[in-house]
C-alpha cells in the first residue's frame, strides 16, 4: 500500500496521460494504477477502521456515488462521457488508501508529503522551462487555444498542464505544502523551501490565472491570520503596496494587460451562469447527469458556444465558467450539497481546532490550500485533470487526518525526527 501512495505522489505529473483511445474507454494512467492497487490491497481498503466521527465522510462518499449514477441513468444521456465516471470512485479509492496509510504508518507522514513536494516543484520548473524555450516544450500533443493571445503575443504559460487556468490552480495548490518542514531541519533546508515556495509563486504568476492568483492570495491572508503581530505587519504592507503598485502605475504589460477588460468578461460569464441557472431550475434534484453539459447544451441552448480565431470553428462550452455550478448542473442539489459537505466540514472543524489550539498551527497550511483552490473554483471547472483532483483530494484527506487523530498520535506523526 506504501508503494502505491508513494508512486502517486512521485507519479503526479503524470498521473493524467491518457494510455487508451476513446474507443476503449479514455483510461489514464491514475485509473489503472488505481484499480491495481484496489485488488492488490483490498484487505486494507474494507478493514480500515475510523473514529465514530470520521465515519461520516464514508457515508457521504456512498451518498455521493448513489445520487451520481442516478443523475447519470435519470438523464436524457445515460451513456454519453461515462469514462468520467472513473474520476469520482478512483479519487475516493485513493482517498480512502491514503488515510489508512497515515493511521497505520503516522512516522512516514512526511515521505508522502515529501514526494509531493517534489512533483510541485517539477511541475513549477516546467512553466520556467517554458519560459525561455516556449510553451511548446510539453508532452502535450496540443493546448487550448487560450495559451497564447493572437492579437498580442501574450503568452499563459500551461506548463503540463492542458491550459493555464488549470496550471496556475494547481501551483497555488501545491505551493502550500512547500512550507512544511521536518522538525528541527537546518537553516539551509529551510531557507531551500522557502525559496522553492517563492519560485512557484512567479511560476502561478506566468500561468496569468487572475483566478489562481486571487485564490493564492486568499490562502496567504488564511496563513498570516495565525502569524505574529510581525509577520501580519510585514504581509499586510506588501498587499499594500502592491495594491498601490497596481492602481497607481497601472502597468500594461503581461497579466495586467488582461485588466481592460474584466467588467466586459464578467458579462459575458454572467450571461452563461443565467442560462445554467435556467437549466438547474428545471432539473433541481438530480440535475442533467454527471458529464453531459455540453451534450445537453448542443441541443436545448445552442447559443452557448464560441467561435475560433482561426477557421471559425464552433466550439460549445463543456463546463459553464464556474466550477460550482457545473456540479450543480450536471449533479443537482443533492449531489452538490454532498459535495461541498466533503470538503466544508473538515475545512471548518480543522479551523475550529487550530484556533482553539487543540491541533498544531502548521496543519493549517492544507486549509490554505483547499480554500485558495476554493476561490479559483469559482470561475474554471479543474477537476476534470487528475492532478488537480488528487491535489485537492489529498489537501482535503490531511485536514480530515489531523482533526480526527488523537493529539500525541498527531504529534508523532508532524514532529517526529
């Protein structure tokens, strides 16, 4: 089981290449791997035992797949995309592996964390690369199409990733977990990961993900909330200034060249959130099927789609510009309740904790990840890529493990040398 969650954590750049057709199912490495492990150690997967508390994640994830397939059979598309039915039960497989890992093994906490370090800073490392040789240099037979700016030349820097958006989400993702640290490491070590934290931070920048960024920033504010009188003073007079920087000088140049036109690109998003919210209002409990946006919108609102540059293709959307409202669409508001219980409920309890001090304050860094992930969520759907959704997954399965783990089982586990 060691192996498995290592391999993951090594693996996750990785994780989402697609090893078949679509003829033959869509399968990425993640499922395989997955399923694999399933088999392998499926012992472990149904003797874990949870506190009494934690049973309630096991029950929401049952109730999760439940209304998911009778979204998915209730609809006017029962078998069109089902190879994104892997996604939700390969995520939780995972999830679930991943906890029992940490409870059976508290000392090898931070060879995962440490290995996930790792696959953020190649994944960061990417987008520099791509900065001095072009965006071409990926193992990505094409990009979306908002990569590079025609009219301007701008360049998103999409790293491994299919499109920048979801690039810069996972940066601000994973930037947080470079600021764990063993106990008791050097000064060299830590001015080492401090620096890896700070290269990432320019790296979420080259994606030009104002998302990205508005989440990265929201997830700071989260870690200076628990910080020293000095530290808030010195974090708050850098937002300041860079605040300053902005309206003052009002620069033209890369990421602030995208600026002119926000209220125009809210508009035009707004208009697609009403034509969702028309569509939820028709189908409110279980929603159009889990997948099936674009098909539903090819038919019933063929308005919704955008024309290329290049060729004037038609192209419909396949998510409706914001992440939450795809599942509320496609999943209803039973399935979308289930899934913001998942995340909310231990992102809550665990800011309880360490506020109340019953947790150690360093436990708040996966807290300021889910919710910069949280706020970027608003305007792109991610989680269709596997790194992303593991990433989230694994933010989520932390919080859950350090609200629910006895104090000195914990501290073992955080500090042990």
């Amino acid at each position: 089981m060691e192996t498995y969650i290592l391999f993951v954590a090594y693996s996750l750049p990785f994780l989402d290449t697609k090893i078949l057709p679509l003829a033959y199912g869509f399968v990425k490495v993640f499922d395989v791997v997955t399923v694999i492990s399933l088999v392998l150690f499926f012992k472990e997967f149904i003797s874990f035992k949870t506190s009494q508390k934690g049973k309630i994640y096991s029950v929401l994830v049952v109730l999760f797949w439940v209304f998911l397939l009778l979204s998915k059979i209730n609809s006017d598309y029962p078998f069109n995309n089902l190879y994104f039915i892997y996604q939700p039960f390969t995520i939780f497989i995972f999830a679930r592996f991943l906890l029992v890992y940490l409870e059976q093994e508290p000392k090898a906490f931070y060879k995962f964390i440490s290995a996930f370090q790792l696959s953020v800073i190649l994944l960061a490392g990417v987008v520099f690369v791509q900065l001095f040789i072009g965006p071409n240099f990926s193992y990505l037979a094409d990009f979306n199409k908002n990569v590079i700016d025609l009219d301007s030349g701008f360049i998103r820097y999409p790293g491994l990733f299919q499109d920048s958006q979801t690039c810069g989400q996972f940066l601000a993702l994973g930037s947080f977990s470079l600021l764990y640290l063993r106990p008791q490491s050097s000064l060299k070590k830590k001015r080492l990961h401090f620096l890896f934290f700070a290269l990432t931070t320019i790296a979420i920048y080259l994606a030009a993900s104002r998302s990205a960024i508005g989440g990265f920033g929201m997830g700071v504010l989260l870690l200076v909330l628990f910080q020293n009188s000095k530290i808030k003073l010195l974090v708050g007079s850098i937002a300041i200034g860079l605040i300053l920087f902005v309206f003052i000088l009002e620069p033209k140049e890369g990421i602030f060249s995208r600026t002119d036109s926000i209220s125009e690109d809210y508009l035009f998003r707004k208009s697609i959130w009403d034509e969702t919210g028309e569509i939820i209002a028709q189908y409110p409990l279980l929603g159009i099927g889990f997948g099936n946006f674009q098909k539903y919108i090819k038919r019933y609102k063929q308005d919704l789609y955008l024309q290329t540059e290049s060729g004037g293709e038609l192209y419909y959307f396949n998510q409706p510009e914001n992440g939450y409202l795809k599942v509320l669409v496609e999943q209803g508001y039973l399935g979308f309740f289930i899934f913001l219980s998942l995340i909310l409920i231990p992102t809550i309890k665990g800011v309880q904790n360490a506020l109340s001090g019953k947790i150690e304050k360093q436990t708040i860094y996966p807290m300021a990840s889910i919710l910069s992930w949280a706020v970027a969520f608003n305007t792109n759907y991610s989680l269709l890529d596997y790194r992303i959704l593991l990433a989230v997954g694994t933010f989520v399965c932390l919080i859950i493990f350090s609200t629910e783990a006895k104090t000195s089982h914990l501290t073992e586990s955080f500090y042990e040398t």
